[in-house]
C-alpha cells in the first residue's frame, strides 16, 4: 500500500497550492506536507470525566506518529455521558450520539484525506462510534480507550457510580440517610476515567483488544495511571505501522474476530449494550453476525471474571491481575477463541495471548475450571412479547424463571415515580415501554430504575422489561431491546397491567399469558402519548433508526432501518 494513498490527492501538485498554502500557515512544513497523513480522533469534552483527559492521549499519539514518520492531524467530536444524564430527558442523545460521533469522523476523514487513522475513545459511545468510522473508512486503523477510573472508598470498600445510584433507591427507602448519601457521591468518583466496574465502556474497550483494533493489553492501563501516555505514544507508532504493513478494517473485523468479542463479553459478565453495538458494527462491516450469534456463544461459555456489577472488583483490579490478555490467555486454552484472527499488530490473536501473564494470587479471573457460572452472562430471549429477541443479562444473580402480573409504564419516569414512591410489590414484572430506538426516541438506559429496585430491597424479588436499555451498571432480573418496540407496533404495546408474563431463560422465552389475536387487537389499538422531543436531531433519527436486533443503526443500507410509507 501506498502510505499516502489518499493524501497525495490533497496537497501535491501545483493545482493543490491554494490548500498547501493554508496547511503552511497553520504550521506544517513542506517536509510535514510530504509524509503520510495520520488522523488523530478524539472525543474531549468538558462535560464529563469519560474523555478528560483525549487532549494529553492525542499528543502522545502525536508524537509517536511524528516519531514514526507521519504527519498527524488532530480533530474531536462530541460526547454525550451515560452517567451524568441518566433518569434525564439528556439520555435520549446517548445512543444517538453513537452515530453522530461515527458520522463526524467519517466526514473529516474522507474530507482531509487521512492516510491512517487512530482514534481515541473513552465513554460507552464513543468506543463502538469510532470502530464503526473506522469500518466505513477502510483506512489502516487502531483504536486506543483512554482507561477506566480507579474506584472511590466510602465506608472502607470500594464503590463506583453504580453504588450511587442504587444508594438512591435505598434513601428513598429509608435505608441510607442524608448525610451517607452525600458521602457515597462524594467518594464514587475520584477523578477522571471511564466508570470502574464491566460496565459498557470497560466491556467495549475489552471488545476491541479482543477483536484485534487496539493491541492487546492496552485498554485496561486506567486512565490516571503512569503508563497511560506511554501506551498512547506507542498507538501513534503502531498507527504508522499498521499504515506501512496495509493492514486495514477488513483484515481485523471479521465473522471470527466479532465472534472472538462476543465471548469475551460473555466471559466477563460484559453490559448487555455491546450486543447492540456489536450488530452495528457488524453490519457496518458486512459481517454475516446475528443477536442468535451471541446466545449461542454466551451458552457455551463459562462466567470467568469476579467484575462488577455483579462481581467484586473493577476494571483496576482486572489490570493488575494480567488485564484482557489474561482472560483472552484462558479463553484460547479453553478452545473458545478463534486463535487465528488478525490483530492490527500484525500478529494473530493466538500469538498475542500466548504472552499474557497472570499475577499470583489474583481473583479476578478465574481458571476454567473453576468459573463463576458455566455459561456466559448473557442470553437472547423470545417468544410472544419478543419475536425479533430481546437481551437478559445472567451475571449478578441466580435467577432463570420469574412469573408475574405487569405493571406496564409509558415511560421510564412513570416507573421511577412508583419505585420511589413504595408501590411496586414482590412478585411484579415492571414494563417500560416507548423507550425504544424509535419510541423514546434515542432508546434510553434504565439505570436510574434498577438502581432504585436494588436500592429499595427489591432486586431479587421482581423483574423489568423494556424495550430501552440498561446501562451496564444494572444488576437483577432485566430483559432489555425487547423488539419490535412498541412504538413500531411490537407485542409490549398490548400488555396492560395485571397480565401474567412469564420469563423463562432456560427455554429462551419471554411470553404473556394472550392469545395471539389479543395481542395483534391490543397491539393495533395502542397509541403512543405525543412525543415532545420530535424536533432536530431526535427527529431525523426517529426517521431513520432500525431495530435493536439489528443495531439500532440510521444506514439505509444496513439491515433493521425503519421502513416507513
């Protein structure tokens, strides 16, 4: 490959004077001008700890892109936090920022002529976000997370954002006063970095070590640690290394690499959302990968990391254990991973985790034979409220069957007012509807509710569904992206409270006690109140968005896109 193969179109010839004259006056030389054009994506805002710290990692990959022989050229886009706007009408921008992010550095990739890309990712969206560009693109490519937050200590244990918001639940209770409160969200989040546990960002950037876009062993180096800058200079190095080699998007994000990632999410007890985003990128790709993919996979793959949320340690603790290569080490002598899967390094991944070592005494990453659970934390559901599947997350809890009468909420505020106000009972299946990708619109995270379930004692006792999301701090019993969604005239539509719902994972179902003609009646009678955010952006992406199934994705070339009349 031509290490200026798209560059070269930009700045040489003397019909390219008038843009070299503006590149010479921003600084870069005729020396600069002549060598490969490496793209330094980022996503610093000021509005949350995720990304605080993507100016400092974009230098660093600068300077090792410099050092290489590149010329880099940094640019950044938006970010929304998961975290800060959770239980807010702000949710609703979360995912849909997965595809503006996407969308953003696709344009000025294509419209700068970037020889290579690296991009730098930190919150839930911006890590499946940059891998999609960078599926679209095509260009050597490597994705560098820039680390989790080490946790806070409150009444001598270590506690994450997930603590604080089940401390919610629990104050609404009773159970946690004022003053404790106050202190648990004075401690949870000391400094900056990504949330602790396996919540979405820690199991994405674990994805993307395990599916061969960051080299193995970078992502979980937290984000406050010495190393960190390090490892950003040798991304920059690797970037023109990759560049050099031509190894590019389609060598690493294969049917067998995205499979590879699909274990590792279930190995680690991974957040539900990486299903949604790993059939998005999938589909960017062209990789023939389906939700079925995921549930056969998680069947036949042992639980082997004791993370948060349902485990005791967080992404710190993974890091000094022997981090991802450890787990990826375990899961290749288990013959779970396929070890000839390319990795930007040039390498496979086999070779790659041959290396990995393991600190002694470590607990966070168990032997096989000795796993949590014997299969993966995740399984697919469907039946007569999900024909097009939903997702239920296992670790956490031991729960496989619940029966139930529904209380059916329009809304997720709606059912966070009965939480908080005492009136869900034992026994109840909560059911969130008209949060879906199309429905909310922006398929909101539920985490303010399951929280506020735990928090009030009530974890164990009943179960949720919705066709939103979770964060991946949730716990319990929560089957997520039921789909159809109601707002594409999906069954949850016609559920009413009182009605008896069964799920049942061993059989894979999740059903209510209807016949099929009183759902279709129901399903059709159903109205949707009048949304108020269909305006600009959540309007367009309303629009255009497909099915959870399939990604919830805006191409119109890709499978799951609304159809409309």
């Amino acid at each position: 490959m031509d290490p200026r193969h798209r560059s070269r179109a930009l700045v040489e010839g003397p019909a390219r004077a008038g843009a070299r004259a503006q590149l010479k006056g921003m600084g870069f030389d005729a020396e600069a001008l002549s060598r490969p054009f490496v793209g330094v994506a980022h996503c610093w805002t000021g509005t949350m700890p995720c990304n605080l710290s993507h100016r400092t990692l974009a230098g660093a990959v600068a300077d090792g892109v410099r050092a290489a022989g590149g010329t880099p050229m940094e640019t950044n886009t938006i970010a929304i936090s998961d975290g800060i706007t959770m239980g807010t009408p702000g949710m609703r921008m979360s995912l849909v920022s997965r595809e503006v992010i996407a969308d953003s550095v696709e344009l000025v990739a294509r419209g700068h002529c970037f020889d290579a890309l690296v991009g730098i990712a930190g919150c839930d969206k911006t890590i499946p976000a940059m891998a999609m560009a960078m599926a679209r693109l095509d260009v050597p490519s490597v994705l560098l997370y820039s680390g989790s937050i080490r946790p806070g200590c409150w009444q001598e244990r270590n506690v994450t954002v997930q603590d604080v918001y089940e401390a919610i639940g629990a104050h609404s209770a009773g159970r946690v006063t004022d003053e404790e409160l106050l202190a648990l969200e004075e401690a949870a989040s000391p400094g900056f970095g990504a949330c602790g546990g396996q919540f979405t960002a820690n199991t994405m950037a674990m994805v993307f070590e395990v599916m061969g876009l960051s080299p193995l062993g970078s992502a979980m180096v937290p984000a406050q640690d010495e190393h960190k800058g390090g490892v950003a200079e040798e991304v920059g190095r690797l970037a023109m290394s990759v560049l050099t080699n031509g190894i590019l998007p389609r060598d690493v994000i294969t049917r067998a690499s995205v499979r590879n990632a699909m274990t590792a999410v279930a190995a680690s007890g991974g957040s539900t959302n990486a299903v949604l985003h790993l059939l998005a990128l999938a589909a960017e790709m062209g990789v023939d990968v389906t939700i079925d993919d995921m549930d056969e996979i998680s069947a036949k793959t042992p639980l082997l990391c004791d993370l948060k949320p349902g485990g005791r340690f967080v992404a710190t603790d993974l890091y000094a254990a022997g981090g991802v290569p450890l787990l990826v080490r375990r899961l290749l002598e288990g013959g779970l991973l396929d070890p000839d899967a390319m990795t930007v390094t040039g390498r496979t991944l086999g070779e790659a985790g041959r290396d990995a070592e393991e600190t002694p005494g470590q607990e966070v990453v168990l032997p096989l034979d000795r796993p949590l659970k014997p299969t993966g934390g995740l399984a697919i559901l469907r039946g007569d409220v999900a024909p097009e599947g939903s997702v239920v997350k296992l670790s956490g809890h031991e729960r496989q069957w619940h029966q139930g009468p529904a209380r059916v909420f329009d809304g997720e505020e709606a059912a966070m007012a009965a939480v908080l106000a005492g009136t869900i009972r034992p026994g109840d299946v909560v059911v969130i509807r008209s949060e879906g990708p199309a429905g909310g619109p922006g398929m909101r995270e539920m985490l303010a509710v399951t929280g506020a379930l735990q928090g009030a004692g009530l974890g164990g006792d009943v179960a949720l569904i919705t066709d939103g999301r979770f964060s991946g701090a949730t716990r319990g019993f929560m089957v997520g992206h039921v789909a159809p969604e109601a707002a594409r005239g999906g069954p949850i539509a016609a559920l009413r409270d009182g009605d008896t719902i069964t799920i049942d994972v061993a059989t894979r179902r999740i059903d209510v006690s209807l016949t099929a003609e009183e759902i279709t009646t129901r399903a059709a009678q159903w109205r949707p109140a009048p949304n108020p955010h269909l305006t600009g952006v959540l309007a367009k992406y309303e629009a255009q968005v497909g099915s959870a199934s399939t990604g919830a994705t805006t191409n119109p070339r890709l499978p799951g896109r609304a159809e409309h009349g």
